[in-house]
C-alpha cells in the first residue's frame, strides 16, 4: 500500500472516531529578510497555511519586522536567544541549559522576548521554541517565569514544564543525512505515523517543522506537495499555532 493510501486511511479512522486533524506549520531560526523567506511565506499563502516563524532574537533585524509586518500568516515567536551551545562537543547542543544557572537562562530568554517584542510589539507569539528543540528540565519547569504561555519542541516526550506543550513532529529536513531535504513518499508516511500517534492521545495537534534558510531543491519540494497533499487533495486546514496552545491543557504534574 502506498503512503498516501495509508494516510488516507488514518483519516478515515479519525472521522470514524469523531476527531478532526489539527496541523500546524513551524519554521526555524529566522533572523532577517531573505530570498528563502520569502520563498516560505509564498508557500503558506498559496496554501493558507499559518507560519509560527521562530526567531533567535540576538541576531533579530529590524528589517525582518518590516518584511513581515504585512504577513498576517507569519506569527513570530522567540526561538532560545542566541543559538549557542552551553554543552561540550561531546554532548548534544543545548542553549537553554548546560552549565548554567537556571536564573541566568531565564534572564537571558526575558531579555530576548523583550527585544522582539519591539520588533513586532502584540504580534509576538506567546510560544517558546528552544534552539535544538532541547531545554533542561530546570528551565523548563520555571519557564513561565519568564512570560511565555507554551512551548515548543519536538516529539511527544514531556520536557517537565507546566505549560501546555504544542510540539512538532515531522521534519522534513533530513540532519543526519547531509542535511537534505525529506522524499515526499518518506514525509507523507511519517505524518501518517504522526498523526495515528496524536489520535491515541485524544486528537493531539501535529506540527510540520521546516528550516527555510537550509532548504534544497527537494525540501521546498517536499514542503510544498505535502502541504498541497493535505489542504487540496484532502481539505485539512492548517491551524495558528497559539490558537491551538490555547486549547491545550497544561502536563499533568
């Protein structure tokens, strides 16, 4: 059976179950206008696709508010606040943790979502995406300190905070393969692994996660049938995604 008849499959299960897909779109490390920014935005237009455009605020221009200003599908969000590792070469990244102390990452994140809110004032999203999807389990159960309504990461395990979790779970960028972009055949079957995994967990939103500034020829490929795979061929609408983090319940504690 090929992919998309297995996806079209695990549809049928979630209308049999009463349940309706929620998908969103995440798109990583933003830090000004680009030709690949602009690619992406012609993208979630063309399939009315809302973008949470994480953005790492040390490097954030002025220019990348102007560009987005008009772009009412672009939400932005605080991605981490520098992109650089507090861990040795030896171990994964991680910026939101590390060797530091949990009240110096904290004031770090503050002064980053501070900085872009004024960039982009009451569009800033209330969502924190950590650099590399990873946050140590200290800073995530005091992250709320900090002002942010949710996070998000990657995959389902629970990072121990108290906000509601709103992750991704398809990434169509392939890091361990020469950094290339997923086949569509692969991203299809994956998302229909996905979304029977959130359909066990009561409905759960499923988050599509792209990086435009190191896509290929096949990841914009990809992007762009999978979106048009789920909204044309079979009507899905992709959702906000502080919409969707506002429905969430927070982890159970």
């Amino acid at each position: 059976m090929s992919p998309f008849a297995e996806l079209d499959d695990e549809l049928a299960r979630w209308a049999g179950e009463g349940l309706a897909p929620r998908l969103f779109l995440r798109d990583d490390d933003a830090t000004r206008p680009s030709p690949a920014l602009d690619r992406l935005i012609a993208l979630a237009r063309r399939h009315r696709a809302p973008v949470l455009l994480a953005i790492i605020p040390a490097d954030a221009t002025p220019a990348l508010a102007e560009r987005i200003a008009m772009d009412p599908l672009v939400t932005p969000c605080v991605h981490g606040y520098a992109h650089r590792r507090h861990t040795p070469d030896t171990e994964k990244a991680v910026e939101l943790g590390g060797d530091r102390d949990v009240d110096e990452v904290l004031a770090e994140l503050r002064a980053g979502r501070a900085r872009l809110q004024e960039l982009f004032g009451s569009r800033l999203s209330g969502i924190l995406v950590p650099p590399w999807n990873r946050i140590a389990p200290a800073v995530a159960a005091r992250v709320h300190e900090a002002g942010f309504r949710a996070l998000s990461t990657h995959g389902w395990r629970p990072t121990g905070t108290r906000l509601p979790e709103l992750n991704t779970h398809v990434d169509i960028v392939d890091w361990h393969g020469g950094r290339k972009g997923r086949p569509l055949d692969w991203t299809i079957a994956e998302t229909r692994r996905r979304l029977g995994e959130a359909r066990a967990r009561g409905g759960l939103p499923v988050g599509i996660l792209s990086h435009h500034l190191v896509h290929d020829d096949d990841a914009w490929a990809t992007l762009d049938g999978l979106l048009s795979y789920l909204t044309e061929d079979k009507g899905l609408a992709f959702r906000n995604a502080d919409d969707l983090a506002a429905v969430l319940p927070p982890p159970a504690q």
